[in-house]
C-alpha cells in the first residue's frame, strides 16, 4: 500500500514512515487489537483517509534532525516508493535505515541497515496456516540479509497450541547457526478477536527464554496485556513520539 504517516522522536532522533497494509493475512494479527475486528490481518485497522506523496516524505524528513529513520507497518517493504526512500535517506540524509518490523518477505533490500523480522512459526504446515506463504521463503530471505551484511533482529510471538515451545526453540537454533549473537525477542501472544489461543503463563515465556539462551547469547521477552499493547508511549519514552506529516 503507501505512507500515510509520519513521527518524529526529538530524544531519541529518529522518524517513522507509517505504512498502511500487509502482504501476509495471519489470523493473531496484533493490529486487529487496534480495531477490535476480526478483518483481514494487516488491514485490520481502519484505511488512512490519504497518504502522503513522495516529496511530501522527503521535504518532512529534511526538516528533522534524525540520526535514524525507521520504516513500519503493516508490514514496510510494500510501499511502492520504499527503495527511493531507503535510496534517499542513506545518500542524501545520511541516516541510518531500519525497517522497525518486516514479515521479512522482501529482503534484502539496497540502502538498508537493519530490519527486525518476525519469524512466525518453525513448523511448515504452522507456517503456512499462519502466514499463507512457504516458510522456505522467508528463513531464505533472512538468510540471504544477514549475509549482505543487514544488521537482523529477529522476534516470535509464541501461541501455546499454535507456535509452541518447540517452535520458538527450533527458531532460536536455526539463528544460532547464522550467529548467536542475533538478538532474539519472544513475544507472549496477546489474543485478538475471534481466535481460541491464549496467552502464554509466565512459567511458559521463562522456560522459552531460557530454552533460547542455549543457542543465542541475546534472549529476551515480553508479554503485555492488550490494554499496555494500545499505549505503548506509557511504557516506554521511544514510542512518545509527535507526528509531523
Ligand atoms: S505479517 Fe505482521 S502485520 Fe502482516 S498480517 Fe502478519 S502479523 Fe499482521
């Protein structure tokens, strides 16, 4: 889809292009939290009114002082106008890109820094279910970033009875192999409208960190309710940001 949204956090100097929409439809999407619906995943809060042209972003962004400019979603890499944007922010900003998260389905990608990926399940039927898309695509691409040289993290939601323990640690190994010291984040699920699965105990979210800190030197974890999901900003300052287009 597009940017229709830009913020600014002055503390930590860096912007955020706001992408609209995602080329995976998992049914635990996380932004259905944002509209209470059962819509379609990615698009499961309301569509911006208008989005912003190129220049627009440009003009914007060379009115901040930023040392970092991060890329979300929905899911980033299907903005049409991201590679000139990636293209501009290295060579005529000069800052640092970072994809904040990607489903990784378009990496690698020139001009990029650093991408969080979501890694969703280990097992290929889960994966499939999951995502729609091959598991092979995604661990591939991965794969193929970390050795452009892309600074990866790498995080799961962990779904007891969906995307188990076993999953999360499989996950935690393969990474292990491409190095261990890729930062590794778990994500306790927070359920959403119309799925059966619940959140895991906190018994659950220490046995998979620790699981993972067999392979990976950087595990760590959270699990939020929906309600600390929905305000971010009052947990943590680098998401008190002011939006400037
Ligand atoms: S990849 Fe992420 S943003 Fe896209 S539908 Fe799945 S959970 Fe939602």
């Amino acid at each position: 889809m597009a940017f229709y949204k830009i913020t600014h956090n002055p503390k930590y100097r860096f912007a955020t292009l706001h992408n609209y929409g995602c080329t995976f439809r998992c049914p635990v999407c996380s932004y259905k939290l944002r509209s209470g619906e059962d819509g379609k995943a990615g698009h499961a809060y309301p569509r911006p009114e208008q989005f912003l042209k190129t220049d627009e972003i440009k003009q914007k962004l060379m009115q901040v002082d930023i040392e970092t400019l991060f890329f979300m979603g929905g899911e980033p890499t299907i903005a049409p106008d991201l590679p000139g944007l990636l293209e501009f922010a290295s060579n005529t900003l000069k800052v640092r890109t970072c994809l904040g998260h990607t489903n990784g389905s378009r990496l690698p990608m020139p001009n990029l820094d650093g991408a969080n990926v979501g890694l969703k399940a280990w097992d290929e039927k889960t994966h499939l279910e999951y995502t729609g898309r091959e598991k092979k695509l995604i661990f591939d691409n991965f794969k193929e970033a970390h050795e452009a040289g892309i600074e990866l993290k790498a995080n799961v939601v962990y779904i007891p009875g969906f995307v188990d323990c076993d999953q999360v640690e499989s996950i935690a190994a393969w990474l292990a192999e491409l190095s261990p010291e890729i930062p590794f984040h778990i994500m306790g699920y927070i359920p959403v409208p119309g799925q059966p699965f619940q959140s895991p105990t906190a018994e659950q979210m220490s046995d998979a960190v620790k699981t993972c800190r067999k392979y990976l030197t950087h595990v760590n974890s959270s699990q939020l309710s929906s309600e600390q999901a929905l305000n971010l900003a009052g947990r943590d300052d680098r998401f008190d940001v002011k939006r400037i287009a």
